[in-house]
C-alpha cells in the first residue's frame, strides 16, 4: 500500500505548483525571506492561464509544445542531489491535449556528460515499472511542470550521478502524444549546465561522504528512507546542522518517523525543511506532508491553519481527487504560519 504521505506528495508534485518564499517563522525578521526564494517561481507566476504566449507575428511551429528544463541552482555540493524543473508550454493557438509517461525509464530520458568524460543515461531504478501516464490539456500559452529529483541511479557500476566535483551537462529527451496522434513526438530541452563542488568546510566534508553513501543517495531519489541509515542521518544533522545537507537529513528522518506513524515527531523535522531560505525541496510537497500528518494525528485545527497557508500561497491550487485537500484548503484564506 502507498503510504498516505506520499499520496499527497505525488498529487501536489505533479501539478507543478511553483515553489514560493515560505512565509516567515514566528518571530523572524521580515527581511530573512527573500522576495523570491526560488528561480523557477518565476516561470510560472508571471503568465496567467490561457494567455497567448507568442506574438501574432510569429510561425505556428510544427510541435507546439516546448519543453524547457531549469536548475533550482547552478553550484551543488558535491553528494548533495540535483533538482530539475521540468516545463511544458503550449506555444500553439490552439488547446493541446498532452499525453505521456514522464518517469526515467520510461518516456522521458536524462543524459548526464561529464567534463571530459562519456555521456551516459540516468535510469531512476527506484520506480521502475511505474508506468502513470499523465495527461494534461495546455490552451494556447498553457504550462504545466513536475520535478525530477537526480541522486541515485543504481545502474551497473555507476549508481551515483555525480560522484566527484567537476562540471557536467545535462539533457533532457522526452517523447509525447499531442491531441488523438497515434505518433509520438520526439522533443529536446535547452541543456542544463551545473557544477559540483567540493565540500567548503571539516563538517560539510563529514556530511558529504554520508550522502555519497548509496543506501543515503537511494532514500533521496526515493523521497523516503529506511531506518537503517537513521544514524548517519542524525550524524548530519549534529556535525552540520546549518549545511545544506542537514536539510535533506531532516526531510528523510520526517519519512522514517512517517513509517513509524510519529505524526507529530514527523513534523519536527518538517519544520526547518519549511522555513529554509532558497530551500531544496519543493513547499508544496513540504506543507502537503505537514497537513498530512496533522490529518493523522488527530490535529484537526492545525490541519486547518496549514490548509490557509496552501491556499494563501498558491490560490489557484485545486484539490483534485485528494480528500485531504478537499477537507483542508478553504475558498479564501488569510495568511498563517503552520504551528
């Protein structure tokens, strides 16, 4: 059975809501939250639905979908994992209907080339044989995108995608159906240039060879963890507790106490996910884990104030078949802070 917690991640990651600045913690200055905490906001924020996004002037292309894949940065640390947003926009005048199946061993392929180095294709062996093909309706200047996580491939003798500090290249290929076609087309994205560097600091050193650890580097890609490598996890978090890596270490602890159904000890380690500046992970997934497991805990009441932050933030946001979201996101909402 699916657990509940990633029921609800998987319904907010593949709607794309765009990550925003978190609100502020109580009692933090209003200046320690950026305007906006995350470039790929931006893309999607500043067009409304349905707007005509190319000029009159211009040719309708052949394939009216445009496939643009972005890094949340440019400068990793090295063992910390990669995250790609991937965009699709309808650059036609026309609704399209899109179909296709966007996992890494299915229709979508990432090839990653190292400098001076073989290209080869990162297959996410954690979900294969998953196969949900997704389907959505873009009108003409339409957009919808996902994330794609990169940190643990477990194929043949190169399960870890980035295993040593350098630049690499990374392409992204995907196939899809437009409308009734029985043909696929074949579409190619911009490549995303990012470099891996070493660990800065004694501390960020000890944290980086945790993470280039595979069984650690397979709880990232998966977005869960098993209790096995709970210790070296907390190990993070007391040796580099300010690191980019503590991060990941409190996101993977909150899905063991998940397991464990420790709603509330859960949400613990959710909370500096939440209120991290320039965060890795998205603040959809991360409220959609906090609502889920104050639903859990019997916390109807600060279920509710989670739901008001949700709606604050992304007003557009629809529930979609997800009854928690359903219960919780109100009509309007004034802005809160989960509690």
């Amino acid at each position: 059975m699916t657990p509940r917690w990633l029921i609800i991640a998987s319904t907010l990651l593949l709607t794309g809501c765009p990550q925003e600045p978190a609100p502020p913690a109580p009692g933090a200055p209003p200046e320690s939250v950026p305007e906006e905490a995350n470039p790929t906001a931006s893309i999607l924020d500043r067009r409304e639905p349905g707007t005509l996004a190319i000029e009159s002037a211009e040719p309708i292309p052949d394939v009216p979908v445009r496939m643009t894949v972005v890094s949340s940065k440019t400068q990793y640390l090295l063992g910390e994992p990669v995250q790609l947003f991937v965009l699709f926009e309808n650059r036609g005048r026309q609704q399209v209907i899109l179909r296709g199946n966007f996992f890494l061993d299915r229709g979508m392929r990432l090839l990653i080339t190292p400098a001076n180095g073989r290209q080869w294709q990162f297959i996410d062996r954690l979900h294969t044989g998953i196969s949900v093909p997704v389907v959505y309706q873009l009108p003409p200047g339409g957009s919808r995108g996902f994330y794609e996580f990169v940190a643990h491939a477990g194929v043949g003798e190169q399960p870890l995608p980035f295993p040593e500090p350098g630049f690499y290249r990374i392409d992204v290929q995907t196939s899809v159906l437009l409308d009734d076609s029985q043909n696929l087309d074949y579409i190619l994205a911009e490549p995303v240039h990012i470099e891996i560097l070493p660990p800065p600091t004694p501390a960020d050193q000890h944290a980086s060879e945790i993470f280039l650890d595979p069984a650690v580097a397979s709880g990232v890609q998966a977005l869960r963890a098993s209790p096995e490598v709970e210790e070296s996890l907390r190990t993070v978090i007391a040796t580099a507790p300010e690191s980019v890596y503590a991060e990941h270490a409190h996101f993977l602890l909150a899905t063991i106490e998940m397991e464990r159904q420790s709603w509330l000890r859960a949400n613990e380690h959710l909370y500096p996910v939440y209120e991290r500046v320039d965060g890795y992970y998205p603040k959809d997934i991360v409220l959609g884990h906090i609502l889920s497991n104050f639903d859990a805990a019997g916390e109807t009441e600060r279920a509710m104030r989670v739901g008001a932050v949700m709606r604050e933030l992304w007003p557009t946001l629809r529930p979609g078949n997800n009854q928690l979201l359903e219960r919780y996101l109100p009509l309007s909402a004034s802005p809160e802070e989960p509690s």
